[in-house]
C-alpha cells in the first residue's frame, strides 16, 4: 500500500514535471544608455503582458530572460549569443532600433531562432531573412499614411521635408514619404537635412519660411521635433506640421509647449481608443497597476510582440520546436493585439492599421484611424 | 534674411566663447584640456532647471545658484582630481579630466535620466523685439550683451587685479610664482571656479535657447568651444572670443546657404582645427607657449 | 647571461605555444557564448595593445581607436560582402558602381583596413605633431566625430545610419587570436627596439631626447602610424565577427573602454594591456549585477540601469590618484620572471 502511494505520488511528480515545464524567450533590450527610455518602455509592455499570461495553453510557462545591451551593437551580438547557447531560448524578443535589431537577427538567423521586432521599423530589417517578424508597422507604410492624409484629407499640396540623416528611421520615412506624396501629385519643394543632437534650427526654420510650403513633414523623435516648432514659432511660421511616431510621447508636448498646438503625427495606437477586446483588458490591467490608462504605444507593442509569440508557441505541438514556432508567427492571421488587428505574412512583415493624432491643449488627442 | 543669419551666428557664437573661456583660461594655467568643462555647463544649466522646477526661484536667482554651483563644482574637481596629479606625468592629468568628464555625464543620466527636460523659460525671454528692423526673440539679444559684459569682467580681473596678475604670471611659470611667495594652488582653483562660472552662464543661455536640458547636452558643445579656444589662440581670452564667434557663425552660415552641406555641420570645428594647426598652431592671436619643433 | 636570454625566449615561446593551445582548446570544447566572449577579448588585445602604443609607450595622449576601427570595419565590410548582398541592402541612396566591384579575400581585406588607416594616421600626424602638447586627443576626437559623420553622410557607400549588414563571418578564434599573438609579439618587439627606445625616451622627458639627438618626431608618427594600423586590422575582425557594422558602434565610448583597459592594465605595459582587456571585457558582463536592483545590507535598492558606467568613470579617476601604476606598472610580465630570479640569488 505504502509503495503504491509512494508509487503514485512519484508519477504525479514526474507528470507536474512533463506538463509544467519552464520554456525561455529571450528579450535584447537597452535598458541603459542613451536610448534607455525608451528600452524601458517597451520592455515594461513585455513584461506587462508576461504577467498577464505566463502560460501556455499546454500549462507550461515562459520564463522571459532579459539582457541589457545598452544600445550598442557588440553587446548586442554577446546577449543574442548568450541567450541561444546559454539559456536555450526559443525565441528572441527585441532589440529597439533597426540597428540592433539587425544585428539580433543576424545571429539568430544562423541558429534557426524567431525573432519578433516590437518596434523597429526599417524597411530592409526583414528582407532575405526567414527567422525575423515583426508587430510593427514599417516606414515606408508610415511614410505612405503621412503622404495620403496630407494629400487627400487635409487638401496640402506642397511640403517641405526636414530629415534627421543620423537616424535610418527619418531616412526610410522621408523616401517612402516622397515617393508616395510625389505619386499623389504633390511637391517637395525642399528637403533639409539635420542630425540629431542638433539643437539650432534657426537657419532651418528661416529656409523653411522662405520656401513657404503646405506644410512641413518631420519625421524625427521628439528632441529636434520640438526644437523646430518652438524656433518656427519665434520667427512666425505656423504651417502645418506632421510627424511621426518618434514624437509619440508626452516628453515632446512638455518640451515644445505652445509651439507644438496643433501638430499632427501617426501613431500605432491610441488608448483613449481600444482597437479591440485585447486592448481594452490590457488598458484596464494597465490602469490597476500603474494607476494610470496612458498605454504608450512602446508598451502596446512590446506587450503584443510577447502576445504574439506566445500565440505562435500555442499553436505548436511542441512549443519548444523553435522552426514551427517561426513558422506559426509567419501565418499569424486577424490577431487579437494590445495595438490593434495584426496579420504577418511570409516577409515576416505585418499589416495593420495606424492611428493619426494631434496635439490639443497640451495633450495628444486621437483623430482618426488608417487601415492599410 | 543674411541679417538675420549674422545674428543667429552672432548668437550661438557667444555661446561657444562663454565656454571657450574657460577652456582657455584652466589651459593657460595648467596646460590642461580640461574635457569636464562641457559637462560643467550641462550641470549649470541642470542647477538653473532644478532652481526653478523645484526650489521654485526666480529666473534671476536660479542663474545665482546655478553660477554659484558650477563654480563650487569646478573647483571641487580641481581639488579632487586634478591636484593631487600636479607633479604628475601630463597624460595622467588628461586622463582623469577624461573620467570627470565621462563620470558627471553618466551620473546625471543614472539619477536624473537621459531623456530631455523642457526648460522653464520666463516669458520675457522669448517675446519678440525688433531690433534695426530685425524680428528676434529677446534672449538673441541678451546672449551677446551678457557675453560682452562677462569678457569685461573677465578682462578687469585679468589686467586690473592682484588676482589677474598671478594668474599671467601662471601661465608663464608655475615655478617662480610659488618662488614669489604665491600659492598657485588657490590661484588655479580661482581659475576653475571663474570658468565654470562662465560655463554655468553658457549652459543656462543654450537650456535657454533650445528650451531643454539633458546630461549629454554637453559633449559636442565642449569639444567644439575647446576647438574654439585653439583657433582663437588657446591660453588667450580675446582669441576664445574670436574662435567661438568665428564657428558659431560658419555653423549657422553654411546651413543657410549650402543646406546640402548640412550634415556636415558638427565637423568645421575641427576642419578649422586641423587647418589652424597646419598653418599658425599658436592660433589667431595665440601666444607661443611651447616652440614649434621644426 | 646566454642561459638568461635563452630563458626568456624559452618563456615566451612557452607563453605563445600555451595561448595557442588554449585557442585550439577553447574552439573545441567551450560553448559558443564563451567563445563570443573570448573572440571579443581577441579583438580587443589588439585594440588595446596597440592604443597603448601610442598613449602609454610614447607618452602621447590620443583619443583615435574609435576612429581607425570604424575606418577599417567598413573597409573590410565592403571587401567581403557579396555584390548579391549589396544588391539588396541599400536602403537610403543606390551605391556607387565601384562599390559593388569591391571584392577581396580576408587577408587582403585585413591588410587593406590596416594600411588604410595607417595611411590616415600619417597623414593626421603632420598638424598634430608639428606642435607639442595636448592638440592630439582634441584633434583624435574630433577625427572620430569626422569619421562618423563621414559614415553617415555618405550612404552610397556605407549605407549611412543603417549600416552595412550580411557580411560573411570569416573572423573566429583562429584568426582574432593568431592576429592577437601576432600584434603582441609585433608589438613587443617595436618596443623593445630602437624604435621603442625613443619612444619611451620622448615619454620621459621630450627635451632630454631631444638633446640626445632623438627623432621625436618619427618616434611619435611611427608608434602613431603602427597603432593605426592594427586598429584597422581589429575593426576588419569585428565587423566580421558581428556581420553587421553601423555609424553608431563607433562612438567615442568605445574609446573610453578602451582607455579605461590600458590603464587598468598599466600605462606603458604591453603585457599589462593584455591583462586590462581580459578585467574590463570579462568585469564588464560580470558587473551586469550593478544596473539591477540590489540587496544593501537589507536595504532593497531599485535597479539603476547604466550604474557600471558610473562605476567605469570612478574606477579610472581612482587609479589615475591612487595607483597609477595600475596592475602592471610599466613592466611586462616576463619581467616577473626575472625579479624573481634575481630574488632567489
């Protein structure tokens, strides 16, 4: 009696010990650093959506192994490396910029890993690779939605584009911008060029004025967005101005104060306007532990990058089989996000919708919403 | 439009010479690249952003504290890490400017943050005044008046003063000053707090201009206002003067003029660098310190 | 005094055949993480070993690896990507034609990245060593600046901010640690030489060599010259061992590393360098457990991402005060050899 008890209670061990196991995801992230903030935001959302379903369907759990890289590309390539040979991951969740998400990949690829971007946008980032998702939308989409809204909607004719040539992210928004606005029928009647760092813009803003446009296309991040404003304002010209999600934080409205009223830019989400289900329960999990709704988009994106890896690992038999997971991320059809409806197709590349918001009384507001 | 131009050059080169200053002026003394001074002003304008967002002050007095901090902080650096290092090989002196330097910046950013604060600008900077027909907001007129007003100062401490005199006479040689019963350590500690009190100055105007602050806002600004300081003639205050005033405007003229050059814009400082060194390494109106070797 | 000389080469050959075959060893039965680490460690011994050519033999305060490395990263890159993969991974302007006929082997590519630099560093040595003083660490810094700006303004070579990417991963342990052995012992034998003599006779005391008829400046442009050229060699080595180099790698703190390895190690010391790079490059994963939140004495402090910066920066102020001699002063480790010889009689 004692030895079939024991016999039993052996077997209920090793069966908890089969069922419950402990799988790895890895996560690349710059969590200090010059790009530290926003490496912490996105990662907030990764770990934000892990607390909410630590599980697979199977009952075994997702260990996240974060791995800080600064930023910088050779401590990149040792996280990546580490987090395969070491840690035995599955799957690769990161990095932040184009730059280092490359670099991610690069590595992963040779290993057979998935890796899914939650927010690098590059155009080139997937392209000859099979191993590399993404949840985000790219530039050249960003850039299209900017050209069509201005063109269509809005009735702007001419532009003017400023580009921050330090960053691939304005450079691959700038070209799709041009491309698509040119197409319509508009004109770019000047294209300046800035680096980022750049805090002097009054040459800039006096080109500008002189060049009298539509209206201004900038796709920055925040610092140098709000530097022009606020120098365009101190010289008078109060044309229009788009951007794009580089400025999609509160920092850009505190910075550019009044000079920012009115500013448009694209944006992946907006939390005043739930895209879906998903989203909604994440704003009212979000609001209970935080004390706060402001989804930032970082943290829809990181949270849907997790989602959509662990939907992938769902739907494989065998959730550690790293090349059915790819595949499964690769076939993801009408998701259920935090961000919105995603589908990835084969490119590794997803198609989803953008939001376009504007500044009003020093708050960004939603205005509409763009389905590719 | 090219006025306007002249005077946003006019502007920023102000700027550059505030910095410029004390670059040449620790140099002159001590022979010293001193890189901590950009992050001296990145502090400066941080004291004048915590004068006003958390102690509440007034602008006015927020500059006080701010130009009152830095000059402690410059002089505490002195004290710390340079002093001790006096007698030492030169390299070692630079290479501990280098971790002040590099340690002020990763601090702010470990406690303070990396990303940008919006600086609290009081409004009467940024109204609008004409000036000889010219559109500008009150702070581009102010820059260059205070500048001019510091370097008149800096000037009458310089040549109208005990203190002035034993810093000439440091720059000539340490050796005989200490023989002439002098102690060059109070002097050159004299000399660090009146530069970073100048960079706190310079720090303040550029929070003021590109209404932010953050812990790298110094980095660039340093190394350009030290390339101003040899173009100029390092070891002299007038030439910091001319050296800022001259990138300052090629910076603003070029962007307006050849916008393609653009991207190029950080790297004249050191263009004029190299140029300077090539052909007069004493700078414009430099004074030869060390012979040229051939 | 034969069997002295005798010994020593007898050590030192003994300290190249054991690297050797801790190399071969480590290829085989180290996991692929480690090796990662080990090729990074490579790479750096001869960043480090040849920076501290110039700033702790000559005596020269410079700022450039940061410079030289990229220059020979992106030679090596554009020598040893496929025109198929350039074809495709130019996003922001189309190549010039002259870059998708650049082809070479490794060898050749190393050698052209070294030489390139090289050829730069002569070239930056007229102004900055025409006038004595501190006017080569601003001027090494500001060319670092150029370098990137240049990478970035100029995509239909370098593909500007994105960088370049797919390019073959030739480097591994072989060849960043042979190439290591070899900057070591080219290395040691400069200083060891004539060459090195007047080297750390300008250190010392410039006008004392000049009085003894030494040329200080070939001394200075050579020790330059040759730092440059194993910067380019090792930049060609990482970009490929990352297969993916851009503008943003090559900023200046990879300089600051770099300084904070040869002074650790020991300002002047070629060996010392060595051991600096193994402390910086092993600490610096090691020290990961300082951005993260910590257990004080009971005390729970929040994590405080980018503390080992902080932490770097105090670390050298503290040995340029307290002990500048750092772990090796100015010997070499051969030289503890012979102390201890000598102690022994």
């Amino acid at each position: 009696m004692k030895k079939l008890a024991l016999l039993a209670t052996s077997a209920a061990v090793l069966a908890t010990f089969s069922y419950a196991k402990e799988i790895n995801v890895g996560v690349v992230m710059a969590m200090s650093g010059p790009l530290a903030a926003y490496g912490q935001t996105t990662n907030e959302g990764i770990e934000f959506a892990n607390s909410l379903q630590p599980k697979l369907k199977n009952g075994d759990t997702i260990k996240l192994i974060l791995v800080d890289n600064k930023g910088d590309k050779v401590e990149t390539a040792n996280a990546t490396t580490r987090l395969i040979s070491s840690d035995k991951v599955v799957g690769i969740l990161g990095a932040l910029t184009s730059t280092n998400t490359s670099q991610v990949m690069a590595i992963a690829e040779k290993k057979s890993i998935p890796v899914i971007a939650p927010v690098a946008t590059n155009d080139k980032l997937t392209e000859n690779k099979n191993f590399a998702s993404r949840v985000c939308f790219t530039d050249s989409f960003q850039g299209e939605v900017v050209a069509n809204y201005a063109f269509k909607d809005l009735n702007l004719k001419t532009a003017v584009v400023v580009v921050d040539q330090a960053q691939v992210y304005s450079l691959g928004l700038a070209k799709a911008f041009k491309e698509s606005f040119t197409k319509n029928g508009g004109k770019i009647v000047k294209e300046i060029k800035v680096s980022s760092g750049d805090k002097d813009f009054k040459a800039v803003v006096s080109q500008i004025k002189a060049a009298n446009p539509d209206f201004l296309f900038l796709p920055m991040y925040h610092p140098e967005v709000s530097m022009i404003a606020r120098q365009a304002k101190q010289i008078g010209l109060s044309k229009p101005m788009f951007s794009t999600d580089g400025v999609a934080n509160q920092t850009f409205i505190d910075l550019g104060g009044d000079a920012v009223e009115g500013h448009m830019f694209t944006d992946f989400f907006d939390y005043g306007a739930p895209p879906t289900e998903k989203s909604k329960e994440f704003i009212a999990a979000y609001a209970k532990k935080t004390g706060k709704q402001e989804v930032n988009s970082f943290v829809a994106l990181g949270a849907d990058a997790y989602n959509v890896m662990v939907d992938a690992m769902n739907r494989c038999e065998n959730p550690e089989d790293s090349i059915c997971i790819n595949n499964a991320i690769k076939s993801t059809v009408n998701f259920e996000g935090v961000s919105g409806v995603i589908n990835l197709d084969k490119t590794g590349n997803s198609t989803r919708s953008a939001v376009i918001k504007v500044v009003t009384n020093g708050k960004a507001v939603y205005k509409s919403t763009v389905n590719p | 439009m090219f006025m306007q131009q002249m005077v946003n050059g006019f502007s920023l080169g102000s700027m550059y010479a505030l910095i410029a200053i004390g670059y040449t002026m620790v140099y002159g003394v001590l022979r010293l690249i001193n890189f901590a001074h950009g992050d001296i002003m990145m502090v400066g304008g941080f004291l004048g952003f915590f004068g006003m967002e958390v102690l509440g002050l007034p602008f006015v007095a927020a500059v006080l504290l701010a130009i009152v901090g830095a000059a402690l902080l410059g002089m505490a650096s002195d004290r710390v890490a340079y002093r001790p290092l006096r007698e030492a090989p030169k390299i070692s002196l630079l290479i501990t400017a280098i971790g002040v330097s590099f340690f002020l910046e990763n601090a702010f950013n470990v406690f303070f943050g990396g990303v940008p604060r919006a600086f609290p600008v009081p409004a009467y900077l940024e109204v609008m005044v004409e000036f000889f027909g010219l559109m500008m907001p009150m702070s581009a007129v102010i820059v260059p008046i205070m500048t001019a007003f510091l370097l008149s100062v800096i000037l009458w401490i310089l040549f109208k003063t005990k203190y002035g005199m034993a810093i000439r006479a440091l720059a000539f040689d340490v050796g005989t000053v200490n023989l002439m019963g002098i102690d060059a350590n109070r002097v050159i500690t004299l000399v660090f707090g009146m530069g970073s009190a100048l960079a706190a100055v310079g720090g303040i105007f550029w929070a003021v201009n590109y209404p932010s602050v953050e812990p790298m806002m110094g980095v660039l600004v340093g190394l350009k206002a030290f390339a101003a300081a040899v173009v100029g003639g390092i070891g002299s205050v007038g030439g910091a003067v001319l050296g800022g005033l001259i990138i300052g405007f090629t910076e603003v003229v070029v962007i307006a003029f050849f916008p393609e050059l653009g991207g190029y814009k950080d790297a004249f400082a050191f263009i004029f660098l190299i140029l300077i060194l090539l052909f007069k390494p004493t700078g414009i109106l430099g004074i030869d310190f060390e012979k040229s070797r051939f | 005094m034969q069997a002295m000389i005798n010994k020593h080469f007898l050590i030192k050959v003994g300290m190249i055949l054991g690297t050797v075959w801790f190399i071969w060893f480590a290829n085989g039965h180290f996991d692929e993480y480690t090796v990662r680490i080990l090729n990074n460690i490579a790479i750096f011994v001869i960043l480090a070993v040849s920076y501290n050519l110039i700033n702790g033999v000559t005596g020269q305060f410079s700022l450039e690896p940061n410079g030289f490395v990229a220059i020979g990263a992106y030679v090596t890159a554009l020598l040893l990507i496929s025109p198929d993969a350039k074809s495709y991974q130019y996003a922001i302007a189309d190549p010039y034609p002259f870059v998708m006929t650049l082809q070479s082997n490794f060898v050749v590519a190393l050698l052209l990245s070294g030489l390139l630099a090289m050829l730069l560093a002569l070239v930056l040595s007229f102004p900055v060593f025409r006038v004595r003083g501190d006017y080569l660490a601003i001027v090494t810094l500001g060319f670092g600046f150029i370098i990137k700006i240049l990478a970035i303004n100029h995509p239909e070579v370098t593909n500007g901010s994105l960088g370049l990417n797919d390019i073959p991963e030739f480097s591994n342990l072989y060849w960043t640690g042979g190439l290591a052995i070899v900057a070591v012992v080219v290395i040691l034998n400069i200083v060891n030489s004539k060459f090195g003599r007047a080297m750390k006779a300008v250190r010392d005391d410039e006008d004392a060599a000049i009085a003894m008829g030494v040329n200080t400046f070939k001394a200075k442009t050579l020790a330059f010259c040759t730092s440059a050229f194993f910067e380019g060699v090792g930049g060609g080595l990482l970009a490929a061992l990352l297969t993916s180099i851009s503008p943003d790698l090559f900023d200046f703190f990879f300089t600051f590393q770099l300084l904070i390895i040869i002074v650790l190690g020991g300002l002047g010391s070629t060996t010392g360098a060595i051991i600096g790079t193994v402390l910086v490059m092993g600490g610096s994963e090691w020290m990961r457990f300082l951005d993260e939140p910590m257990n004080l004495f009971g005390y729970e402090t929040t994590a405080m991402p980018g503390m080992r910066m902080v932490v770097f920066s105090l670390v050298l102020i503290f040995i340029m005060l307290f002990a500048r001699e750092g772990v090796m002063g100015k010997r070499e480790l051969t030289d503890l050899f012979k102390s201890r010889k000598k102690g022994g009689k």
